[in-house]
C-alpha cells in the first residue's frame, strides 16, 4: 500500500468519526428543549416581548454622538451641517429609545399580568422626555470632563479625557442610565450600566445620585452602590466599593427599598481601595480617605482618615546583614 492510500483512509476514517459525533446533537438538542419545562433552568420562551440588550448599547453609542458632538463619529462635523447632524441622530435615537423601552414595559405587563398601562404611548414618552433632558446632561457632563482635567496632570487636554477615559465613559453611560432609571424604565437602565461595568470594570449602579465636577480616576475596581449618594467634586480612585453591609438571607426582600449605602459630601477625596459600607456611614465633606481604609461609621467633615503606617520587614541575601525592620 503507497503512502496515497494509508492518508486517503485516514481521511475517511476522520469523515467516519465525525460523522458519528454530530449524531449525537439530535439527542442533546431533545434535552436540552425539555430542561425549558422543568422549571429549574431560566429561559424566556414564549410570546412576552423583550428588549435587546445589543440595541440598548446601540442607543448608549448614539446618544454619546449627541452628548459629545463630533467626537464618535467618522466624518468632520462642520457648523453649517450642526442642525442636520443633530435632527439626524436624534430622530433615530428617539425611534431607537422608544421601541426598546415598550419593549421592556411591555414584557413586564405581560409576564407579571399587569393591567395595561399604554406600554407604546409611555414608551414614546420616556424616550422624548429623556431626550428632553440631554442639554442639562451636556453640561453636567462638562462638569465631569473638567474634573478629570484638573485632578489628573497626566490629562493633556480635554479631548483625550473624552476619547479614552474609562472613569468618563463610565460616568457618562451611568447619567443616561440614571435619567431613566428615575422615570422607572425597566431593565434597560441595568443593561445599560452592566455595559460600562464590563467595558471598564467600573461597576455604578443606576439608581445611585452622584452630583457634578465627578471624576474617577483609573477606575478599574470602583463600585458603587444602589442607594449611594454623592455630592459634587467627588474624587474616587481604582478599586474604591462605596457598598453595603453584608445582610442576612432572610433579611434581603425587607430591605431592598430602604438606604443601605454610604452618603458622600462635597469635596470628598477617597483614595485607591479604600471600602465604605452601610447606609448610616456619612463621608462629611472635605474629608479625606486614605488608600485601604475600611470604614462602617460616619467621619465629621474636614476629616483625613489613614491606615496607622505598617511594619516593613526588609530581607537580605545570606550573609549580607540581619533583616532589618522599617516602620
């Protein structure tokens, strides 16, 4: 037998066993349609609308177009074509805004036999009104844009805040998020945050209420909690939680409406890993946290909070002196 023929009935062999395996899939697909009736999986199955959460980041990158004019786009945004520009991408982020949340208005009267509340017309409504509100949103995120300027001498110019900073992507996705979630839209506030949480590891929860001239800087690492409150310049570093304490199993349907996170004033500085927890913890303002400081009660304002500095214990190669300890 040449060489031709011994990879010629390898190849048929290999045909043979793959043929085999993908026999298989009928069966798996069989188990895999009954594991959706037996109530243990999750799945949405059935006739209840729901939004799509690749649309929701569709509108997050639209209105960005329309918070930060002529940054997102492809071609030169001129003077003259500004009103086109703008009449262009707003009447399709309204037409975008407002079928998803009919959507997720929708679904909820639906699988929660709710009675009918016009989900199309407050669909349309919600979307107009957010819009409505995107002029204060620009200037709010003015604000923003020059805090990270003036808190971080690595910022060269404002333009390379807006282009590539995570903390500003991250607080310009919450404030659009934090204007619907005030309307109580549903679902798509969280899938709108949950995308900045998983493109820049900064994790604010939309119903959070954070004032103006916010930054954080790095970012990566800093969560903030459902009912935390934060007055205006507010200066956060990486891996900061502002969270909750930790609560009972049997304890969590009870609280889910009341205030389990801290409250933050003006002028408050809290340096890199620091963790802040509990709905009674009041940040006064002007104070300073110092990096890895964990704190569940209040500090009065014009207060600096540091960790007592630690014992380093410095080792040498054998022979070369004893260890030798620095506090």
């Amino acid at each position: 037998m040449n060489e031709g023929s011994i990879t010629l009935d390898q190849c048929k062999s290999a045909v043979q066993t793959e043929r085999h395996f993908r026999e298989e899939i009928p069966g798996i697909v069989d188990k895999l349609v009954s594991s959706c009736a037996n109530g243990a999986c999750f799945d949405h199955v059935g006739p209840e609308p729901i939004p799509s959460r690749e649309s929701v980041v569709d509108i997050v990158q639209r209105a960005s177009r329309l918070l930060y004019p002529g940054y997102f786009i492809r071609n030169r945004l001129e003077t003259f074509n500004l009103a086109y520009y703008f009449g262009q991408e707003a009447t399709a982020l309204f037409e975008m805004l407002s079928e998803q949340i009919t959507l997720a208005i929708r679904h909820d009267c639906i699988r929660h036999n709710l009675p009918c509340i016009r989900c199309e017309e407050w669909g349309q409504e919600a979307a107009i009104n957010f819009m409505h509100d995107m002029p204060k949103l620009r200037i709010m995120l003015g604000t923003d844009v020059r805090a990270a300027y003036e808190g971080d001498p690595a910022a060269k110019s404002y333009d390379e805040i807006i282009f590539s900073y995570p903390g500003l992507l991250a607080i310009t996705i919450y404030r659009m998020a934090h204007q619907l979630w005030e309307q109580k839209v549903p679902f798509i506030p969280r899938i709108m945050t949950e995308h900045a949480h998983s493109t820049t590891g900064i994790d604010i929860h939309p119903g959070a209420h954070i004032g103006g001239s916010f930054f954080i800087d790095h970012g990566t690492g800093v969560v903030i909690g459902e009912t935390t409150e934060i007055g205006d310049r507010v200066r956060l570093y990486q891996g900061v939680t502002l969270g909750a304490l930790s609560l009972p199993r049997n304890a969590v349907d009870q609280l889910r409406e009341t205030k389990r996170h801290p409250t933050i004033e003006d002028d408050v500085i809290i340096y890199s890993g620091a963790t802040i927890l509990g709905g009674e913890t009041v940040i006064g303002a002007r104070s300073v946290i110092g990096g890895n400081v964990w704190l569940t009660e209040s500090v009065p304002p014009d207060t600096r909070v540091i960790i007592k500095a630690p014992e380093l214990i410095y080792s040498g190669p054998p022979g070369r002196g004893q260890d030798s300890a620095i506090v």
